[in-house]
C-alpha cells in the first residue's frame, strides 16, 4: 500500500534499488545532494545535476523535463552519506514561469523498479519559491527511510545550497542553470494536452500528450493538482494515468495561449480546439471502430483513433501516443537491462568474495549461474519490448498512409494529389525520429503551427554525409538543402498569401540549393547578397516586428500602416556570419527573440563554430532555436524520459519532382490570390 506523506511524515524504503518519479506542472530541474549527519554538503562533487548526473548509487536526468525518474541504488550509496536529498528547481533559461505558486503543485513518489509506489508526497504551499528540497532519503539505525520535506527557496538553487553550507553554492547554481540552457536548446518541445481517449488497441488506459512546459504526459494531477492514481507499470504502451488539461492553456496558470494552440477553462473536462482560420466548430465525432480481433490478439490499430476535433487532430494526437508509447516502453527495457547487469555484477561480486567458491567448481558454476539468470532477464526484456515494438509497427503503417500533406514524408501519395490549403493546419513534420532498439518504428516530428521558435539548421563539421566525415562545402550545401525542403513545406501548408518567405545569402555561395524556390516564384524577392543586402533585410523585418508590437500594446492593432503585409514571414540566413557586422547580428538577436510571437521567423544556416569571433553574444541566439541537422544526428530529446533520438531530415527523395509540383501550385495560388 502506497504511503501519502504530508510534509515532515517519514516511511521505511522497503529495498535498496528504487526510483524517484516526478511530475510537475511545468519543465523543472531534478537534482540531488549527498549529505552528512546534519544535511551539510562537503563539495559540488556531492551534487548530481544535469551537467554531472551521476553519483554512487544515484543518476539524475540530463535536463529540464515536466517528468523525470532519478534511478537509486541505496547500497551503492557511501558509508559516509547519510542523507540523500531530492532537489527540483525552475529553470532560468526557460520560458515558463520564475515561482512554483504560479503552476500546480509538483508531485514526487517513491516506486519499486516496476512502478508499485512506496511513498508518495504533493508539494504543496509554494509560492514565490523557485526551488525546493522536495524529498530525503536518510540512514536511521542502518536502514533507510523517506521523509516529505518540501522546504522552498525563493532566491532558487544559490539560496539552497547556501542553506546546505555549500561553499560554492553561488557558482555551482549557475554551473547547473547553463548545463539545463544547453539541454532546453535541444530538446523536443511536447505537444499541447489532449482529452482523454480510449484506445482500443493499448488497453483502456488512454494516450496522452502534455503541453509546451505545462502537463507532462502520464501527470497524476488534475487541474486543481489533486493526486490521482499513477501508471501501473512503467514504459508499456496504454498503460499510463489520465491526465486532464490545466487551467491557462500551454504555459500553465496565467501564460497567454497563442493562435493554434488549445486553451482549457478551470475545471473543464475536454480540450477546446481553436486555430485560424477555423470557419466552424462541431463535436468531436467518434473514433473509428477498431476491425474485429482475432480471440487472444491485441486488437487492430486504426488511423485516427485518439481524440480530437476532427481527423486531422485524431492524427495528430495519435502521432504523439505512438511517441510517448515508444520513450516509455524502451525506457522500461533499458532500465530492466541496467536492473538484470547490476544484479549479475553484485551475484558475481559475492561468489567471488566467498573463500569455498575459489576452490574446486563452485565458483565456475555461481558464476555460470549469474549469468544465466542475467540472460533470462535480458531475453524477457526484450520479448516486452519486441512486442510493443511490433504493435507500433503495425500502428504506423495504417497511419503513415493516413496522414495529411503537413505530416506526411514527400515521398507521401499525398503529395501528388497537393492542392493550396484554405485553412492552416495544426502542425507540420520536420523529420522523423527513432531509437536504435526499435529501428524498425519511425516517428514523425510534429512542431505546432505558427512556430514558436526558430529553426538552426546545423552544418557543423561533426556531423557527415554517408557515415563519413564531410568537409564544409559539402555540409553548407546539404544544410540549405535542408532549410529549402522545410521552407518549401512551410509554403505548402499556408494558404495563398499567408506566409512570405525572404533569403539573406551574403556570398551568393547557395545559388544551386535555392534554386527550386528561385524558380519557383515564391520568395518575397531574390535572395539578398551583399552586406547591404543583408542589412536591407534585416532593417525591414525589424521595422515590422516594431510596428506590430507597437499596435498590439497600444490595443490598436487595426491602426497598422495601410499595405503592411501581415503575412507570417521566414528568413533564411545562410552562410552566418560572412556578410554579417555588429548592427547586424544585433538585429537577427532582436528577430529570434522578438518575432515569433508577431509571425516573423528564422532559419539560420551555419555552422556555430565560425561565429565564434562574437564570444558569448550570441549563446542566447543557439538556445532560443530549435537545432536541426542535414543528416541523421541523434541530438534531440523527448519530454517524457530524456532519451536521445536520432533525427532524420525530411529530405526530397533523389530524382522526385514533388518539390517543384507542389512549388509550382503555390506560385499560382499566391498570383490568383494577389489579383
């Protein structure tokens, strides 16, 4: 039976490897510090984070997530620690809100390495705090307990390790705050909360996706942060608790919800879906019917089985389960792989340190015996996984087919019947994403419409083409490759007129790559060269962030200059930072920072290496970007478990002519439109 502490309640841990889940209400950093008898830290070298996750006995996650699992193993912990203390924070670079009192209230359990609760804790009461020592896990009379601490800091991590008598508690908080930037930069951001849905061929339990920086999938809250039962196994698809959406849409409590995303009244039970454009708005209809399944089999997976409006919605959310289903059940087997090698070290350990064992067979046959139980708890592992593995091969197979233009691969049958949309859709695929254990499952990446952050299009040097080591050239060319096929899709997927596309290309150098949309007809104008061109560019985007902003502050945004194209627009920047001064860069600063939310975007082309001239000036520019790559790289992670996906660029196959159709139908549409 789980054990519900309020703060200051202690319970007994049962045994020694266990884990420590968290769901908060918002991206938070997990943390933990090894203490003495009287909690004092003797060193940063007694504190994991996420730029040095592990300790004996003790891995925290890698980055900021609304869901984390620190992995425990008490007997590895040294004789001289006596207090293990579970730490969350808000992070600083995030865009999410600065004090816990602004989102609901985090959750903290003590589990069983399958899933079963020991204890469990709300942290309730936080308000300006920013971080706080939420659990304790503490030697009394050579056993080990937990106790609910729940003690917050409002003047966040320095103020805590301060309290700790750290003496580098200042230094260390920002050593920690600089690792979480560099891991928000480059992860996946979760897609907004969906309305329960039964799924009949994962079990009842529904599938879920959590919005940007607020409801993590799997969160056992409701929208008042009361605890609600948690999964029963971890990592198996469908079976996972019910989250409900939170009040203040995608940022949590008081965060404004932008065009495209769903926004959810206090208490409501179901998403309302609002995007532009939208002419009208009908129930929800139901799910597809499932085909009979044979007695015995898991039932047959349906295109457009999870919940939403319409099936474009369905889709979309089914995408993110497939997602979510995939982290956690790989998740499950690592975490079983890292439990079966343990075992087999600390079995091998004992037959060795046993004298009777180095004489005569004994030993030979403890040793064969360890790794036998050691392969049988591999190979039931896997058997899990490759179960769960095949069923989400047979999902995707009947919902690759069924997706729309926006999310399908341009090799998409799709695609051949393009026609100009009339209403913006609610996402769009940038590649695809896999795990090395499920080689065979790919996963379509889906970044909610209008985009919120840039895209950093990254030829850097480590990465190659083929397997093999690439030089500049080539990486630079394969870059803007990369950034016309998304620019092209981006085109494609906005209704005639409604997205506006400008090149800064200093040297010239990227003429063969643009040429498809230099052909096409459908930039603003021809790509700007030149360090006047740039500066060009550059000081007409701007003057329009500046004018959009005044009138929407002002409340006057019918008071906007007649002729102003209100249009989304993109710049490409390729080649940074040849062409570029110190005005400049300041300006493409002001339009990663400032334009997403008044429909200007970025794609930047280049390799960060050869901006390094500008020091610590633009860091701020790579973490406000979504990094992309040319070629597959495995340098994005998920919302839910931190794993890291390789991604595949959604590149045009070799010889298809699908670009320059679909190009050619949006040159059309935007002169019948401009008539």
């Amino acid at each position: 039976m789980t054990a519900e502490l309020t703060r200051g309640q202690n319970h007994p841990l049962p045994g020694a490897r266990l884990e420590i889940r968290v769901s908060a209400g918002t991206q938070v950093v997990a943390g933990a510090t090894f203490g003495d008898e009287n909690g004092t830290l003797h060193g940063a070298d007694g504190v994991a984070h996420p730029g040095s996750p592990t300790l004996p006995g003790l891995e925290v996650s890698r980055q900021a997530a609304a869901d984390h699992r620190l992995a425990v193993d008490l007997d590895a912990v040294p004789d001289a620690v006596h207090r293990v203390s579970v730490l969350l924070a808000l992070p600083e670079a995030g865009r999410g809100p600065a004090r816990f009192g602004a989102v609901a209230a985090p959750f903290v359990a003590v589990t069983h390495l399958d899933g079963d609760e020991v204890a469990s804790y709300t942290i309730t009461g936080l308000e300006a705090e920013s971080a706080v020592v939420a659990l304790e896990l503490y030697r009394r009379q050579g056993a080990w307990k937990v106790r609910a601490v729940g003690q917050g800091y409002a003047g966040g991590l320095a103020e805590l390790f301060a309290d700790q008598k750290l003496p580098e508690a200042h230094r260390l908080a920002g050593t920690i705050h600089e690792a979480v930037a560099g891991g928000l930069a480059r992860s996946v951001p979760a897609p907004p909360a969906a309305a329960p849905a039964h799924r009949p061929d994962h079990g009842s339990a529904p599938r879920s996706g959590g919005p940007d920086g607020a409801v993590p999938p799997g969160s056992p809250y409701d929208p008042q942060g009361a605890h609600a039962p948690n999964p029963q196994t971890p990592g198996a698809p469908g079976q996972r608790g019910a989250p409900q959406p939170y009040p203040g849409g995608p940022g949590g409590p008081g965060e404004p919800v932008t065009a495209g995303q769903p926004s959810a009244p206090a208490g409501a039970g179901r998403i309302d879906y609002t995007h532009p454009r939208r002419q009208t708005a009908a129930p929800p209809p139901p799910p597809p019917a499932a085909p009979p399944a044979e007695p015995g089999q898991p039932a047959r997976p349906v295109a457009g089985d999870a919940t939403g409006w319409s099936m474009e919605e369905r889709l979309y959310n089914q995408v993110w389960g497939m997602f979510e289903d995939l982290a956690r059940t790989t998740a499950a087997y690592r975490s079983a792989v890292d439990f079966a090698d343990s075992r087999m070290e600390k079995e091998l350990d004992q037959a060795l340190s046993d004298p009777r064992n180095r004489i005569g067979g004994q030993g030979d046959a403890a040793r064969e015996a360890a790794r036998a139980r050691h392969g049988q708890l591999v190979a039931q592992a896997r058997e899990v996984l490759d179960r769960d593995v095949a069923q989400l091969v047979a999902e995707a197979e009947v919902v690759e087919p069924a997706l729309p233009a926006a999310f399908a691969r341009w090799d998409n049958p799709v695609w051949h019947a393009y026609r100009v949309p009339m209403e913006i859709p609610m996402a769009l695929r940038l590649g695809d994403l896999h795990l090395p254990e499920a080689d065979r499952v790919r996963i379509p990446m889906l970044v909610r419409l209008p985009l919120e952050r840039g895209l950093w299009i990254d030829c850097g040097r480590a990465a190659s083409l083929d397997g093999l080591p690439a030089d500049s050239h080539e990486m630079r060319r394969a870059g803007l490759e990369t950034a016309v096929a998304h620019a092209a899709r981006l085109l494609a997927v906005y209704p005639a007129g409604e997205f506006t596309v400008h090149v800064i290309d200093p040297a010239g150098s990227g003429a063969q790559a643009l040429a498809p949309l230099v052909r096409g007809g459908v930039l603003a104008a021809p790509p700007a060269q030149g360090a006047a061109g740039a500066a060009d560019v550059l000081a007409r985007l701007t003057q329009r962030v500046d004018l959009v902003q005044m009138a929407l502050r002002g409340g006057a945004p019918d008071a906007l200059p007649p002729g102003l194209d209100t249009s989304q627009h993109l710049l490409i920047v390729n080649d940074f930072p040849h062409g570029f001064d110190d005005r400049a860069v300041n300006q493409l600063r002001y339009l990663a920072d400032e334009g997403p939310a008044v429909g200007v975007h970025l794609m930047m082309v280049a390799d960060r290496e050869e901006s390094a001239g500008f020091g610590p000036l633009l860091d701020p520019l790579w973490r406000s970007l979504l990094r992309l790559t040319p070629v597959a790289d495995d340098h994005l992670a998920d919302p839910w478990v931190g794993h890291a996906w390789t991604y595949e660029p959604p590149l045009v196959p070799p010889g298809s002519q699908v670009l320059e159709q679909v190009l050619a139908q949006v040159a059309a549409a935007r002169r019948s439109w401009g008539r």
